[in-house]
C-alpha cells in the first residue's frame, strides 16, 4: 500500500502514476484541509516561455506534459503562447527572445484580430497549450475513484508519498513560500482564443481564456510566507497590466480571486525528495502542471522496483 498524502496536482499526478502500475494506493486529505495552490493555477503547459527564467531542467520536465494530460482526460487547447511587450518595453521582448526557444515572430494581430493595430509584433510559441486546471484535477479525482482509489482523510496506512507542498515545511528545511495572487474576470467584450504574457519589467501577467468570455489574470511571485485575500496592489496591477492588452478588460467583471503560497526549492527545480522515512514530491513553484507528469512517472518507476510486493496486494 502507498499513502498520498495530498489531493493537489502533484497528490493526483503521482497517484495516478502508481495505480497505472498496479500498485496499490490511496490518497489522503485531512479534514479541513486548505485547497490545494494548484487549483488558481493559470493551466498553462508552456514549457519554452518557462525557459525564460526557468532551468532547461524544467523546460524538459514539461515538454511531454500536454500530451499527458490529454491522455488523461483534460481539456488540453493547443493553440499556442502570445508574448507582448508595450512598445516602450521592446527591449523585455527581444531579451525573451534571446533566452528562450521554440517561438516565431509574428504580427499579433494576425493570430489573434481584437489586438490588431496595439502591438506591432510578437513572439508566437505555437507548440504550446493550455487548459482549466481546476477541471483537469476533478477528472484525475474521478478516474482515481474509478480505479477503486480511495480518497479518506487519514490515517496513512501505507508507505507515505508526501505531496502536501509548502505544509511539508517542516519536513524539507530549504522549502520556501513564494505567493502568487490571480484574478477570474468576465470580460464579454474581449476575444481572446490562447494564453497571452505581457512583459513588463515590475509586473508582468499572463491571461488564459476559459471560455465564454471568462478569463485567468496572473500572476504575482512575492517572497513571502504572508496567507490571506488578494492584496489591492497585486489587484491593482494584474488589471492594469490587463488593459495594456486590451482596453476592454477595463469593463469586465471580477468574478473571483484567489492567493496562495507555492512551494520552492533554492533552485525552483521540482524534485523528489527522499526523507525521515518519507518520499517527498515537492518544490513545484510555479511549474506544477508542467513537471508534476514528469515527476510522478519517475516516481512509478522507482516505485514500481521498490515496492514489488506491493503490486496488486
């Protein structure tokens, strides 16, 4: 038997992993458990924009995750990434260019008609996609259950896999906090069809469609261990960023918000950790969906070896 401990997309990813390998699990969530961070992620699987900051470790993680969350029943819209910059910000433009691959220049306009005639180019990474990350998890869930997998809120009765993010702090002293804080907007007025970034040298932001004229703003990354609502700054400069890239956000309604903490390592490389007797699946900063496939198929194979007595008891 092996133990989840957590229900969020690193929790669902490494369950899912195992039980395709026949082992046996069960995932637990305490009672009042916080909702998982990864449910106000913006979903995007864009493992090149990534490059831009990230190590080419995490470009590699993700550069499998769309297909894998296709095969596991997500939404999975593959119509590419659109990076901007305000024309006084070119310069953050042709600097993304230079570290990051996998894109083309294109006219804006072209590919996406509302924003004809307000930037003069961009950078279009067609390879990429994007998805409803709150509906990708419910169908893992849901498939889980299928599979006889059963969610309980404790004890562990098994070899305890630790998926439970920045509250396993505890357990992994170089873990650290980064808040991200997003806003969910009604914006009938804007037609948008793919992930849009704006690069801005203080505050960038990336928005997502989600259908039916509603749209993910994202995201801030403050160093802070700080819970709680929104703050009117971040709120302030998502919108702003927002009508930078299309005046009509100006009149779209702000049908949710939300912040929480990511878990980070020093290097904001996802790892797998090994410690006081647990396996600790971790470190996910702002790459869940993009390495928590990765991470947990590695995890099946070591596990998958470890743990052969465990397959089908």
């Amino acid at each position: 038997m092996i133990s989840v401990l957590g229900g969020g997309v690193a929790g669902l990813c490494a369950a899912t992993a195992l039980a395709e390998r026949g082992l046996t699990v069960e995932v637990i969530v305490p009672e009042g458990a916080p909702a998982p961070v990864s449910l106000l992620a913006g979903g995007m699987l864009a493992p090149f924009c990534e490059g831009e900051a990230a190590p080419a470790a995490v470009v590699k993680m993700g550069l499998s995750a769309a297909d894998w969350w296709e095969a596991h029943g997500a939404r999975v819209v593959r119509r590419g990434t659109l990076v901007l910059a305000p024309a006084r910000d070119a310069a953050e433009l042709d600097r993304f260019a230079r570290l990051t691959q996998g894109h083309e220049w294109v006219d804006p306009g072209a590919l996406e008609p509302d924003l004809a005639g307000r930037f003069a180019r961009g950078l279009f990474f067609g390879d990429e996609a994007h998805m409803d990350p709150c509906a990708a998890l419910a169908t893992l869930r849901r498939r889980l259950e299928a599979r006889g997998v059963r969610f309980h809120a404790g004890p562990a009765r098994g070899r305890i896999v630790d998926c439970t993010g920045w509250a396993a702090a505890a357990h992994l002293p170089d873990l650290r906090p980064v808040r991200g804080e997003m806003l969910m907007l009604h914006a009938p007025g804007v037609a948008l069809s793919r992930t849009v970034r704006l690069l801005h040298p203080r505050f960038a932001c990336y928005i997502v469609p989600r259908g039916d004229g509603h749209y993910m703003i994202g995201a801030t990354m403050v160093e802070s261990a700080r819970l709680g609502p929104v703050t009117a700054r971040a709120v302030m400069e998502l919108l702003s960023a927002a009508w930078t890239v299309h005046p009509g956000f100006a009149e779209a309604e702000i049908t949710a918000t939300g912040a929480g903490l990511r878990p980070a390592f020093p290097d904001n490389i996802p790892a797998i950790r090994r410690t006081g007797g647990r396996i600790h699946v971790n470190g996910m900063y702002r790459h869940g969906f993009l390495a928590a496939p990765h991470l947990a198929m590695r995890l099946a194979d070591q596990l998958q070896e470890e743990c052969k007595p465990c397959v089908s008891s």
